[in-house]
C-alpha cells in the first residue's frame, strides 16, 4: 500500500463526526496494514481486506432539500 491518506469506511459513515470507535477502528485498522505489510505477497490464500465495523452505516449519497 502507498504513502499517503487513505479512505476508510469511516469516510462514508453516518456517524463518523460521533462515533466513539472511530480511533480504536483507526488504530487497529494501521495495525493490520503494518502485519500485511511484514509479510509476503505470494500469500494468495489470505484475503487482504480491511476490518468491518459492526456499527457502520453508510451514509446516503444523495442530498435532499
């Protein structure tokens, strides 16, 4: 994975300006990117995906007025 920001699940969430996970999330979430990291990338029985947070919900994409 590259240097720089990245989107999380967090980006698109309903509760991102309040939730009280969002940190532990972050943390962890840089904690599995730092051992995907170590290890090779010839692993292809491993699927490398990003935690899932029992309590997102995704924000609606459409605005009404």
């Amino acid at each position: 994975m590259g240097e720089g920001v990245r989107e999380t699940i967090c980006t698109s969430c309903v509760h991102r300006e309040v939730c009280v996970y969002k940190q532990t999330y972050l943390e962890y979430l840089g904690a599995c990117e730092k051992m995907r990291g170590d290890y090779p990338d010839d692993i292809s029985f491993i699927e490398k995906s990003d935690p899932n947070c029992i309590f997102h919900k995704k924000r609606s994409d459409v605005a009404f007025r």
